[in-house]
C-alpha cells in the first residue's frame, strides 16, 4: 500500500472514537478476511486497479468530510468515515473470495496475442448480493450501525440504482452527502475516463 494512502486511511480511522473497539475489530477482520486492502474500486472505470477500493474509500471520507463540514455540521466525523468506508465493503468480497477477479483474455483473444477485454470481472461463485448489502453483511456481525447509517450505505448509488426509488424525497442528510460525495471523487476526483482500461 501506498505510503500516503496509509496515512490518509489511518488518520480516518483515528476520527472513529465513540465506537473504536467494535470499529477496530471490523477492520481487522475485513483487513484479514476479505481483500478490502487490494481490490479495485471497479471492473473497468474508475480506480480499476489493486488497491483502487481502498483508495475510493479514502477519498470519499475525505470528501464527504469537507462537505458536511460546509452543508451540515451536525453530522460527527464518526459517522461519515464510517459510512464512507463501509460503503462499498461488499466489493472487496468475503473469505471465500474477492468480488472482482482478474480477468483473463479469451482464447480468441490469446490466439491473436490480446489481453482481456476488461482488467476485472466479477466472481459467479459468490453467492448474488448487491454491493450495499453484502457491505452490511459484512459489517454489522462486528458494528453497530445507526437508521441514517444504514440508510447511507444502502442507498449511497442514489438514482444510478432503480431500486432507490423507494428512497426517493426520503433521505437523510447523511445519504445525500454520501451520495454526492461518491459520485464527485468517481466521476472527478478518481476521472474514470483516465484509468479506464
């Protein structure tokens, strides 16, 4: 891991006070158990790299920082590093395997000296759980989460997912500041078009 990464991702964990024991205990095991620490934030756009998960997370811990600091100081820093973080746990899979796999080139592809397509793809053999709730899978055997928390995680692709229309005129301030927070360090912090494959 980056040495800068590092610091960032360590001073973000040092702002969990309130919840450090539970919160440290879900690090560890998703540290040891997952591969939160070198999976890539997605199949082919932004951050689609080792360590490219990590590196999101960061950022939008970061970000969503900053603009709660300016919309809507209420929120504790506890609570958006959390969520921010946890967000999308679930790509990092579980033990018995990481959701994004690298690919490897057809035989077609290979006959004519090609690599794949796309760098990652997605694990089959995981049992099918969208990212937000494999992400709380993973999380709330080892922390507690609050309804806005939750909410947060759940609903963080705001209108990209049709299934949040339930949500729709429904969020808390957390979820919204979540989802932009996600979308800006996506679509301009981490600029997809650049690390695309």
């Amino acid at each position: 891991m980056d040495i800068n990464l590092k610091k960032r991702y360590d001073a973000l964990k040092s702002k969990v006070v309130t919840r450090a024991g539970k919160f440290a205990n879900l690090i560890e095991f998703i540290e040891n158990n997952t591969a939160w620490l070198t999976a890539p934030a997605s199949t082919r756009f932004h951050l689609c790299r080792e360590d490219g998960l990590l590196e999101h997370s960061v950022n939008v811990a970061e970000t969503l920082i900053c603009l709660k600091n300016t919309l809507y100081p209420h929120i504790d820093d506890e609570s958006c590093v959390i969520v921010a973080l946890l967000h999308d746990l679930g790509k990092a899979g579980t033990s018995g395997g990481a959701l994004y796999q690298k690919n490897e080139p057809t035989e077609r592809q290979r006959y004519a000296g090609y690599g794949p397509t796309y760098p990652y793809r997605y694990n089959t053999d995981l049992t099918y759980l969208s990212v937000p709730v494999r992400s709380l899978y993973l999380a709330l055997p080892h922390i507690t989460l609050t309804e806005e928390e939750t909410q947060a995680i759940v609903y963080h692709d705001g209108q990209y997912v049709d299934d949040n229309r339930s949500v729709a005129k429904n969020e808390c301030p957390l979820t919204l500041l979540l989802q932009y927070a996600d979308n800006w360090c996506g679509f301009v912090v981490e600029d997809f078009k650049e690390s695309a494959y």
